[in-house]
C-alpha cells in the first residue's frame, strides 16, 4: 500500500476516526482514492492532514 489509512491520519492529527469522515462529509478534506477494498488511501505524510481544520 502506498498510501496511509484513515486511522493513521486520525492518530497524526490527534482526532478521531469520525472526525476525519466528518470532515470528508462537510468538503474540509477531499475523498482520498479508495483501495479495491475500499479502505480510503491518503497521501503519505498527508498534504491532507486534518489538523489545521480542527481548531476552525
């Protein structure tokens, strides 16, 4: 796998599984490519970090 799961972001930026999805959900990050099963890959090191999102 190239890119990093959902759990991995989650854990980066100090938030949940969910809030990641929330923001996917509400346009503050855009869906990532999925795997052919489905797990959502972010890029590595993620220029989709949700972290700074969190304090807005």
């Amino acid at each position: 796998m190239e890119g990093d799961r959902i759990g991995e972001i989650a854990v980066r930026a100090g938030v949940s599984v969910d809030t990641v999805r929330f923001y996917e959900r509400r346009g503050l990050l855009e869906e990532p490519p999925r795997t052919t099963a489905g797990y959502r890959e972010y890029e590595p090191e993620g220029d989709q970090e949700p972290g700074p999102a969190k304090s807005a």
